[in-house]
C-alpha cells in the first residue's frame, strides 16, 4: 500500500510517471523513480526470491544494496539487488531460485570496453560525509567525482523527517531529509564535482600515483574512475542478531523501513514489533505512528533505555510500551512474518521459561546497531582494527582521515559508527586532505582543517562522544598496539 497522506512529507510531489511493470506475468502499477522492491512492497509482495538449498523464502532486509537478500530476475538476468535498481516501464520481474546463471544469450560487457572517468579526486559514496567531502575537495580547488550505487544522492539522511541538535553552522534544527536537498544542491551546482547515481564501486587499485576505482553503473555498463586521490565514504551496514526464523520476509533493519515510508512512501507494515531501544529504535516507533502503522512494543535486552531519554518519554506517551530486559525468541508465519515470540531474561542473559510473550505483527524492525561498510578499504590492503567502541572492524587512520595507504581517505559511519553530524566534519576534513594530496589545493586549507578538527572534538564532548573518542584514541596510525 502507497502512503498519500504524512504529517511531513509529500510523496504525491516525489512520485513520478505512472507505469506498468510485470511481476512473474502479473501487471503492476508503479511510478517512475521508485525501486523495483519498492513498488513489489507497495503490491503486498513481500517473497522476492527462495534460497538455494532449503528452498527458504527471501525478502528485503537492508533496502540500501548492502545484503543482496532481494536478489530478483529482471527481463531474464539474474543477481539484481531490486532494492537499488529503478522500475523501467515493461520490466518482468520473476523471483529468483537459488543461484540461477546468466542466459546464454546474454553477452556481458567487457572491461577492455570500460567507460574512463578522470578526476583528482574520487568519493565513494554519497551521504553526508561523502557529499561534504566532494564540496570541500571542490571548493579547495580538486575536480572531484563522487559515485553512489543509490539511485538517490544523500545517504541515510533522506529518510530521517526528525530535526537536527548541535550548533546552527551544524544545521541544528532542520530535518535530515532538507538537509540532505541542501548539500545535494550544492554539489550538483559545483561545476568542479561530477557526479554518479547507480553505480556501484567493486574495487580500488593503484597504478604508479594514480589510483583506480572500478565500477558497474546501472547494472550494465563498466566505468573505470581514475583520480589521485580516493575518499571511501560508504556508510554502514545494519546488525542482525540470530534467533529461530531470523530469514522470514518481514524481518527488516530500521533503515530498510524507513527507506519504505519516508523515502518511497510506502507502508511497511499494520502493525511491528521493535527489537531495540537506541535512539534509531526510538525515533523509528514515532515514525512509525506518523505513517498510521500500530507498534505493539519496542523490546530492549538491556536494563535500560539506551537512546535519548526525551525520545523514550515520548514514545510512552504515545502507549508503546518499551520491555526491557527481553529478546526475541524466535519470528513465526508461513512464507512471512505473522507474529513474534518474545521473552523476559535473567541476570545472565538467558530468557527466563514461562515469561513468552506473543505478539501479532507483520514486521519486526531490527535497530540493533551497526556496523562500518569497510570492504572496499579492506581489498585495497588498508590495516584494519577491530574497535568495540567504533562498533566493529574499522581501518586504521590519522587525524586527516589518511589510512595506512597514502592517498586513501575515510569519513563518516565507514570510518566508526556515530551520526550524521560528525559524518559532515570528517567529510569536510577528508576532502580538504584529499584535495591537498592530489596536489590541486594549497596550504591556506590546513587552517579550514585545524577548525573542523576542534568543531568535531567540540561536538564529541557529550556522554555519547566520550566513548567514541576512547576508540578513535585506539585506531590512531601509531597508537594501537600491535
Ligand atoms: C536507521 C538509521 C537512523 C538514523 N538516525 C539518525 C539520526 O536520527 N540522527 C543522526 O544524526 N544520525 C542518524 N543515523 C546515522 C546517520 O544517518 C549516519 O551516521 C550518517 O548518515 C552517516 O553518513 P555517511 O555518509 O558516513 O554514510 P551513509 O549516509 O550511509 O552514506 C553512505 C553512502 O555510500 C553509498 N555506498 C556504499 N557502498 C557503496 C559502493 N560500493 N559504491 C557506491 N556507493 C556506495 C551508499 O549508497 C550511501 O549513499 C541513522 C542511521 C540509520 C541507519
Ligand atoms: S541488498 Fe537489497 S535488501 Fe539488502
């Protein structure tokens, strides 16, 4: 079902023509613009593929092209993430069975045809560290591409409809989804930044000074970008946590039902159960209410709330309960979710027999965490260090966003997980560094560097801050032990 009416946004300005698309030869209506697992979602069609082995029924989980569990065949091919990929008016969608290979028919493109693309800088990634990166390497005097494998630039920001803390040059007040249009606007004013929607980066390799990112636009053409420099800001991939049932369709990351509502305006659900009481959790259940979805609880293995307390007290008194100190035992229903089951636990974590609690939903919302998106810096040979409090394996870097392969620049969640905020400041710092690397940029910028540095260390002074400067401490070039 299509969402027409929102306190906040207006799907009916966003949505474009209407077409007709065919899902295993039944016809479909959806609008120009939206991802093919979108408009399925808006049809009721929630199985888009089965795997191979158990024959298990798939659906979407991340919808932001990081988990490919929405593989689906388009007009024969096979292995097409339908989160990522737009309706084309005549398309015919099947579900995918297990592996399936390329018809024979098919002739796939050659790399020695590839498409080159110059520039002195190269961004991976478009969402607010990658967006502000671009900016401040242009501005500091870079060509710049930047390339995104989202059909839509902003990254996570175009689906957050809530407003902004922090200072007012840090766009304190506004909504994500506005700022997002602000620094997408600028970019794609700035004559010195070129840049790629659908196309997605599959590796990073150096050739003398310069380096290469090679990459698939619009899952079919092969693009070869070449720069001197390289800035990989390519965000974060949402937790699972293992339990019975785990893989039925319905069971969705938080970012994945945000992106169905507040990006495509499409319901996700009539009623869901939240796993988790961060502040993604929080602000998902009041979302939620804004799109007419019931949520029956948000449930917390911890003994407390972890997100915002403000956040917390008002979803209480919305009268969604939050349980803390519960899990989920296991999701139940055929081919999809129907209900969750889900219990109390005792001081050492095991769930207490006799506390089992059922729930009837159609989704449960997994806001669990997240984890850096840092496979691209990985094969690139990037020294790589697990830091708990950064959320998981993040590479090692210094105090310009430098990796341990001059030229390679990080910023934003790929670099620790934190928020949108410091993904800007390290964008601006990363692109300023990466603007002097590739020698276009001159010394004056060092001083915009040294700002941005104390703005940041300024931003990170709170509670939340504390912890994530103790694991920046540790992934320091020189300060790990090793
Ligand atoms: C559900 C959810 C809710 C959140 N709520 C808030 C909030 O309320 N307030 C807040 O401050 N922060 C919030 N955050 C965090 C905030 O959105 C992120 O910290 C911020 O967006 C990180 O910016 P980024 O640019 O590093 O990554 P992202 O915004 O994730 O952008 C990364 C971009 O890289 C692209 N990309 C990835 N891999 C490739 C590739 N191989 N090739 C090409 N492109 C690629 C992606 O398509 C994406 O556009 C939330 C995050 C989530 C997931
Ligand atoms: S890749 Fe499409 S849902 Fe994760």
């Amino acid at each position: 079902m299509r969402l027409n009416e929102h306190p906040i946004l207006n799907f009916q300005k966003r949505r474009g023509k209407k077409i007709k698309i065919y899902f295993e030869g039944q016809p479909l209506d959806a609008y120009e613009g939206e991802t093919i697992a979108m408009a399925l979602h808006a049809a009721g069609i929630r199985v888009l593929s089965y795997s191979g082995e158990k024959h298990r029924p798939r659906g979407l989980f991340c919808a932001i092209g990081k988990c490919s569990s929405c593989l689906v065949k388009v007009n024969g091919i096979p292995n097409v993430r339908s989160c990522i990929t737009l309706v084309e008016d005549g398309m015919r969608i099947e579900r995918q069975q297990g592996k399936e290979e390329i018809p024979k028919t098919v002739k796939p493109p050659q790399w020695k045809d590839a498409i080159k693309v110059e520039g002195d800088v190269v961004i991976i990634g478009g969402g607010p560290a990658g967006l502000m990166a671009a900016i401040n390497a242009a501005k500091a005097g870079a060509k710049v591409v930047l390339i995104d494998e989202n059909p839509m630039l902003g990254g996570q920001l175009v689906k957050q409809t809530h407003k902004f803390f922090g200072k007012r040059e840090q766009f304190a007040g506004v909504r994500g989804v506005k700022i997002a249009e602000i620094l997408i606007e600028q970019a794609e004013k700035n004559e010195n930044i070129e840049l790629y929607t659908e196309t997605s980066a599959i590796g990073i390799f150096q050739e003398n000074d310069r380096k290469l990112v090679v990459a698939i636009r619009k899952n079919k053409e092969l693009v070869e970008f070449w720069g001197k420099a390289i800035v990989v800001a390519t965000g974060a991939m949402e937790k699972m946590i293992p339990f019975e049932n785990n893989d039925l369709p319905g069971i969705y990351g938080a970012g994945a039902i945000q992106t169905l509502m507040n990006t495509y305006g499409v319901k996700p659900a009539d009623r869901v159960l939240i796993v988790g009481a961060g502040n993604v959790g929080l602000i998902l259940a009041y979302q939620l209410l804004q799109a007419g979805v019931e949520v029956k609880a948000i449930i917390e293995a911890m003994p407390k709330v972890g997100g915002y307390f403000v956040h917390a007290a008002k979803v209480r008194r919305l009268g969604i309960p939050i349980l803390t100190r519960h899990t989920i035992l296991r999701a139940e229903g055929k081919e999809k979710v129907e209900r969750a089951i889900v219990a109390q636990l005792d001081e050492n974590w095991k769930p207490i027999p006799g506390t089992e609690k059922v729930f009837d939903v159609d989704v449960i919302a997994l806001a669990v965490g997240l984890r850096p998106s840092i496979e691209l810096l990985h094969q690139a040979g990037c020294q790589i260090a697990y830091i708990r409090e950064l959320s998981g394996h993040v590479v090692r870097r210094d105090a310009r966003m430098e990796t341990t392969i001059k030229g390679i620049f990080v910023a934003g969640d790929a670099a620790g997980i934190e928020e949108a905020t410091t993904a800007m400041l390290e964008g601006k710092i990363a692109g300023i560094s990466a603007a002097l690397y590739s020698g276009k940029s001159n010394i004056s910028w060092l001083k915009e560097i040294e700002k941005t540095q104390k703005e940041l260390t300024e931003f990170r002074s709170g509670p939340f801050g504390k912890h994530v400067l103790e694991g920046i401490k540790k992934v320091m070039v020189g300060e790990i032990n090793e």
